[in-house]
C-alpha cells in the first residue's frame, strides 16, 4: 500500500486489495507534467479482470455533509480537464472515474449495508460516476473556487457502486 494521509483515498485503497482488483496508486506529491504545462494527478489506475482500465481520482466526502446535505458531490474544474487530459493521453481502453469515498457519519448511506466498508473505525461507500458523464452535468457552484457539481438526483442517476465498475457482470452477479 503507499503511503496514504487522506483517510478516504487509504480507505479506497484498502477496498481494492481486500476485493484483490489490481491496481497502481500514483505518487500524488507533485503535479504531473505535460506538454504545456502541468496537470493535476489522478490517484490509481485500476485493472480490472475485464482488459479495460480505469483512471481514477477520489474525492473524498462526508455523508451527510452536515446537517442534511446527502449527495456532496462537488469538484473542481482542474479535475475535470485534468482527468479529460489523461484519458486523452492513455487512449481508448482507459477511461476517467471519479470515485466519491463518502465518509458515513449518520443513520443513512449512499449504498446498502452490505457494499458498505469498514475502514480505521469509519464506514465507507464508494460510489462511481465515469468523468464524460460527471462533465455533461456538472453545473458552476463557485466561482471562487472554481467548483462543480452535478444535482442530487441526476447524480444518483448516472453514478453506480463503484464494485460495478470494477467487475465482469457475471462476477458481480455471482
């Protein structure tokens, strides 16, 4: 395992190899470079059994996100390019995922029980939505910041357990 501080991502992590899906965790401590310039790095390139690749980048949130705010699913538009920019760059057998590692803190998940997973004392659900679809929906929630997110509900439309992206169809049924 690499050396992780952000729980999500160590949490992340460690689902992978309890679910043994071959990974790599990219080396995060400097932006990657490019030609023109830099670009944010993505956080694991996951191999599947299946032959198709996927980029990924964690994003990390609470859920609920105070009070009763379910759904948190914010982004930067940095991410977004960036992510475009690496897809773009590995080809047509890799695509962009966003993994949203929520944090469970109150009587409501984003999963059920059973694809919930426990992790330091902390419960998570790890829910993905491929960077093309995040992009089409994303809608300017800060101009300061720069940030994005995609509504609650189309969010909940296009995003899946990340396990269904990360398995054959026959074995996840199985």
């Amino acid at each position: 395992m690499a050396k992780r501080d952000n729980h999500y991502e160590a949490a992340f992590e460690a689902w992978l190899r309890e679910r043994q899906v071959p990974y790599v965790a990219v080396d995060e401590a400097r932006r990657s470079q490019f030609p023109g310039g830099s670009i944010k790095s993505l956080d694991f390139i996951v191999s599947p059994h299946d032959g198709f690749r996927w980029l990924v980048d964690v994003k990390g949130r609470r859920f609920p996100a105070g009070g009763k705010q379910y759904w948190k699913n914010w982004s930067t538009r940095d991410d977004l390019v960036s992510m475009a920019r690496w897809e773009r760059w590995f080809g047509e057998r890799f695509g962009g995922l966003l993994v949203f590692a929520y944090n469970v803190v109150g009587d409501r998940a984003p999963l059920p029980p059973e694809r919930l997973f426990e992790f330091r004392g902390g419960l998570y659900a790890f829910v993905g939505i491929r960077v093309r679809d995040y992009a089409m929906h994303a809608r300017k929630i800060s101009d300061r910041w720069d940030t994005l997110a995609v509504s609650a509900g189309r969010f909940r439309e296009l995003a899946a357990a990340a396990d269904d992206f990360f398995h054959p169809p026959q074995l996840a049924m199985a």
